[in-house]
C-alpha cells in the first residue's frame, strides 16, 4: 500500500506543476510593465492599462473599447444616454468595461472620468449642430474641459480624434471648430497625439450606408467630392497601437486609405453592390444650403444639414509633415474590397431573381470572402 500511495502523491504533485505552468502565450506585458495573465477560456485577469475613452458610443467606439478590454485594460465609458451604452457591454470581460455617467459641460463629471486612468481617448464629436449643443460647444469647450481634466490629474496619454481637413480657417464650420479643437488640445497638454481619419466606412457609417439609402436625394455639387475613405478597423487598431508606442506622443496623424475616390465613384459602386440605381438630386448651393438649414433647426431627426452642403465643396485635405499608417506600420484596406460585406443587406430582390452565378462571379466572391477571412 506504501509505494500506491507515494505514487499517487507524486501523480498529484506532477499535476499541479503542469497545471500551475503558463505558456509564454498567455502572459503579456503592457508598456508601463504589468503583466496580463489569461485564464482558461482567454479571460484575462487584472493588470494593464486604465483608459477613459469619452465619445465610446460613436461609430469608432465600439472598435478602441473591444481591441483595449481584450488587452486586459480597464476601460472607463463616459456616457450621456442609457440606451446608446447597451453594445459596448459584451465588448470586454465581466468588470473590464466600467460605465460612469457624465455631461460635457459638468467638469466634476469629466473628472471623475479621467481621475484614475493613464490613457484619454477623446472620441467626442458631432457631425451637425443640435438645440442643445453647437459644433462650437463640443469640438471646442469640450475637448477644453477633457484636455484641462487630463492635465490636472497628470494622465500619461492623451490622443485626441479630429478630423481630415481640420483647419481654424475653413468655411466648413464643422472642420474650423475641429481645427481649433486640435489647437486647445495641443495648448492645455502639448504631448497630446492628434488623429485625423479620413471619412470613414463600416458598419453605422455615415458613407456607404447613407449612400445606399433611399433618403439620399440631394447633393449641391454633382458629388464631386474627393476623399481617401478608411476602414474603421483600420482606425481603431491604429488607436490601440499609439498606446503602446511612446513615440507617437505629440505628434500628429492622418489616416486614410490606399486609393482617392470621388463621391460619385463610391455611389456608382454601391449602386452595382445593391443591384438598385440611387437617383441623386443635384440643387444650386445658393438654394439646398439655406433649405438645409432651416430643416436642421426646426426637425428633430438628422435630414441634412448647411454645413454638410458646404462640404461638398471641400475635397479632402492632407497635411504632408503628419505621420500616416505606414509609421505605425499597418497596411489600410480599400473600400473597393468591403462594399459586399457592408451592403449585402440593401440588395434588391431582383438579386435573388438572377441566373446562377457564371465562374467569374463565383471568383469574385471568394475573394471577398478571402478578404474578409484575413480580418
């Protein structure tokens, strides 16, 4: 009975070695050096980096607070409306993801959100004015309030989300109040680390949706626009690495994708993916800017606004000395290689009507298959 024992006791002890030994693939060190450990299932357990992202709840949120909470940060979610929360819940493990409820004119609010954090995300932004907040109100006084909140509590990163053609001087009220946003940024916390994406594709975006909508009528400039469109994942990982590079503070980047597009191209290409051909309206400035201003002031729903028929007439802008996505060495996709995944959903019936699918066609979707597989 003597040796049984003792072998079983030794069987015990080998097993909890082997229990208690990690793989190098489950711990992992942040920048300030504290290491993450995952437990089984890949939850990963306390340590890392505290980030505060203000502005979680917009179409770039979802993407910063999902690649940070699965690095085992702990993500603080600043938020105005109950209901608008609801997604980023699953986004991180149970305890990972924290709601703090906040108003951006309230300072001890905005404080509280920051106060224990070593990373700022300020996503805040607002494509057109409301009752309650102008473009003034939240791409300026706002952005003063965080960055002020930043300083006082000695936060080690602040990056702050702008925009492509953000200048003071613009005729764009929407692209002079982010110019100036990135001014008070820069003056208040001078490491600041300004982003500038180009207008953005992907799921709730504010492009290949809204062009494959039926209230998508009017356009002032025969939608000549020309813009580099980038992929919000593109985006949110280029976030998450300027954490984790030092280097990236204070300094500024535009993000944008690999190819120049006008307006009307993307329209013809979402008009080919949906097997329906959008009508477009094009209206005078001198009418469609002033009919877009009243509707904006007196509807409460978003129709369309002055200063987006403004910038219609605004092609992209691109500041030659700021750093892109090849410093951070990532590749951005082209939003020729995602219209089928973004707009399958808006396809007529008439698609289902169709003769089977010829052997050129069928390539065709195994490439975005392809495609979509990598990501």
């Amino acid at each position: 009975m003597v040796p049984s024992l003792a072998a079983a006791r030794s069987a015990t002890t080998a097993a909890r070695h082997v229990a208690g030994r990690r793989l190098l693939s489950d711990i992992a060190i942040t920048r300030t050096g504290k290491p993450i450990l995952r437990t089984e299932g890949g939850r990963s357990s306390l340590g890392g980096h505290t980030a505060t992202v203000f502005g979680a709840t917009g179409q770039l949120g979802r993407y910063i607070v999902h690649r940070l909470a699965r690095q085992g940060c702990t993500v603080v979610i600043p938020f105005r409306e109950e209901m608008a929360k609801r997604h980023l819940k699953v986004t991180g493990d149970l305890g990972r993801v924290v709601f703090v409820e906040y108003d951006l004119r309230n300072t001890d609010s905005i404080e509280a959100s920051v106060r224990h954090s070593d990373v700022v995300y300020n996503l805040v932004g607002r494509d057109y004015p409301t009752k309650n907040f102008t473009l003034e109100d939240v791409h300026v006084e706002g952005t003063e309030r965080i960055a002020e909140a930043v300083a006082k509590y000695d936060v080690d990163r602040f990056i702050h989300v702008s925009s492509h053609s953000a200048n003071p001087n613009s005729s764009s009220e929407f692209y002079a109040t982010k110019g100036r946003g990135e001014q008070v940024a820069r003056n208040i916390f001078p490491e600041t680390t300004i982003v500038r994406p180009a207008p953005v594709f992907g799921f709730e975006d504010n492009l290949l949706l809204k062009l494959a909508g039926v209230l998508n009528l009017f356009t002032a400039n025969n939608m000549q626009e020309k813009f580099w469109p980038v992929h919000s994942i593109d985006v949110g990982a280029a976030l998450e690495k300027m954490l984790y590079d030092d280097s990236t503070a204070a300094q500024t980047f535009e993000l944008y994708g690999p190819k120049q597009y006008q307006l009307s191209e993307i329209a013809r290409m979402v008009d080919k993916e949906i097997y329906k051909e959008r009508r477009h309206i094009n209206v005078p400035k001198s009418i469609l800017k002033p009919v877009a201003g009243l509707l904006n002031k007196y509807l409460y729903w978003r129709t369309i606004t002055a200063d987006e028929v403004e910038r219609e007439f605004l092609d992209q802008v691109i500041d030659p000395k700021a750093k892109t996505f090849k410093d951070l060495d990532m590749v951005p996709g082209d939003i020729a290689d995602f219209t089928y995944h973004y707009l399958q959903g808006f396809r007529s019936q008439s698609y289902y009507d169709l003769p089977p699918a010829t052997e050129k066609e069928k390539k065709e979707d195994k490439k975005y298959i392809h495609v979509l597989d990598e990501l």
